[in-house]
C-alpha cells in the first residue's frame, strides 16, 4: 500500500463491483492471506474514520491520525470472512486486521448490527 492518505482516490471501486458485490477475491495488502472470497462482501458507500495504517503516529491533538474511507464490503457474518481478526472494542466498535501478519485496521465491526465493514482501499484482489 502507498503512503498516499487519499486512499478513495486510487482506487477504480467501479472496476471492483460485480452485481452489488466483491468482483475479485480480496486478500491482506502486506501477507497473501485470503481475507474473502469473491462475490461476499456487499458494497456500501458509509463515510467513516478509521486510523492509518502501519506504524502508528501521534496526531497534533494527541490522538491518532486518522483518515475517512467511504468505501467498503460489507460482511454480516464473521464466519464469511475467510481470514480476519478483530481488535479490542475502541470507541464502541472493533478494528479488523489480518489474522495471520495483524496489519490494520483493515475495516471496522459495528457492535450494534454486527456488520463488518471491510475498506476497498486497504485490501488488494486476485483470482
């Protein structure tokens, strides 16, 4: 992944959409892990704020800096994903990483609906 914080911007999202859902196969952006299996994961255009990726770095506030995605798949079950891991409760909803090498976060679980949202910009795709 690049160090671009514009991630949304980089992404073809149209070119990854089949019929409403996850055209490729996703996988971990720095393992080859399979983190989904294609035709899965719904698309959802949602705006939320998830911290950068890789090393963590303190914000000018004091927090961490963050950046807003607003595309994702969205996952209702846990047990569709293929290989995924899920942080503490931060803020009232858990951070998804990659259950074998953890980078992240790679998306986010509302806690209330159970929903996993997993970001388009943070993953990469194959067959």
């Amino acid at each position: 992944m690049s160090g671009n914080n514009d991630l949304n911007s980089t992404v073809d999202v149209q070119s990854l959409i089949e019929e409403g859902k996850n055209k490729q196969t996703v996988f971990c952006i720095q393992c080859p892990s399979k983190i989904l299996c294609k035709g899965v994961g719904h698309y959802k255009e949602i705006e939320f704020s998830l911290p950068n990726a890789g090393p963590k770095k303190i914000g000018s506030e004091g927090g961490v800096d963050k950046e807003v995605l607003k595309d994702y798949w969205q996952v209702d079950n846990i047990y569709d994903f293929e290989n995924i891991g899920y942080s503490n409760t931060v803020d009232g909803h858990k951070y998804l990483i990659c259950a074998d090498c953890e980078v992240g976060p790679l998306g986010w679980q509302n806690l209330e609906t159970k929903a996993s949202y997993l970001a388009v910009a943070r993953v990469k795709y194959g067959d």
